[in-house]
C-alpha cells in the first residue's frame, strides 16, 4: 500500500505569507443584519484566504445617522498581493449592506 502526500490551502498560504512580509487589514462597517458577517467571509472564503484576524462588534449607529446599531468588522490576511487587496476592497463596498470599507497593508515585525 503506497502513501500518498496531501498539499493543503494552508500550506499554499504560508508559502505566500513567506513571499509577502505584511498583512492586509480591513475596516469594514455595515448594517447589524444577520447576513452580514457570512457575507463578508464568503469574499475570501471564494478565493481560498483565510483571514488570520476577525473581530466582530456592534457599535452605536450607522455612518448616515440612523439609530439601528452598526456592525464593525476588522480582518487581517497575511501575504495578500496588494491588487488583490483593492479588488477584495471593492467586491466589499459591493455588499448592500456595506456602509465603508477601509484598508491598510501593516508590515510584520520580522520583515521591518
């Protein structure tokens, strides 16, 4: 009986998170509605990234002054290509229920 090796999308990733010395961070705010953080994921999800951070909170209020209370959304990804990142960014703010989408690339403390 012969044995066979299995590659994993984790081990693709951390080749690139070697490649690429910095994390990709994302500000997103949105409406409180059930949907929105699985909406969210699926975007990364879709193209085999694993977020390595997410930090869901409900905050006061959306942007346009409504009462109803908001969802904020943080999300790091190690070793993200940069233009990768602006298209990420942009199928984001294409959610309906995405108010903003900000995004900073942070370079990790080994590579600085």
């Amino acid at each position: 009986m012969s044995t066979d090796t299995v590659r994993l999308d984790a081990d693709r990733v951390d080749t690139t998170e070697q490649s690429l010395p910095y994390r990709a961070c994302f500000a997103v705010r949105a409406a409180a509605d059930p949907g929105t953080l699985p909406r969210i994921l699926e975007l990364f999800a879709k193209r085999g990234l694993v977020p390595s951070s997410v930090q869901a909170r409900l905050t006061p209020g959306g942007l346009s002054g409504d009462p109803e209370p908001a969802l904020s959304v943080d999300l790091q990804v190690a070793g993200m290509d940069p233009a990768l990142v602006e298209v990420v960014a942009e199928s984001l703010r294409q959610i309906w229920v995405v108010e903003r989408v900000l995004t900073a690339e942070v370079l990790s403390a080994r590579a600085a």
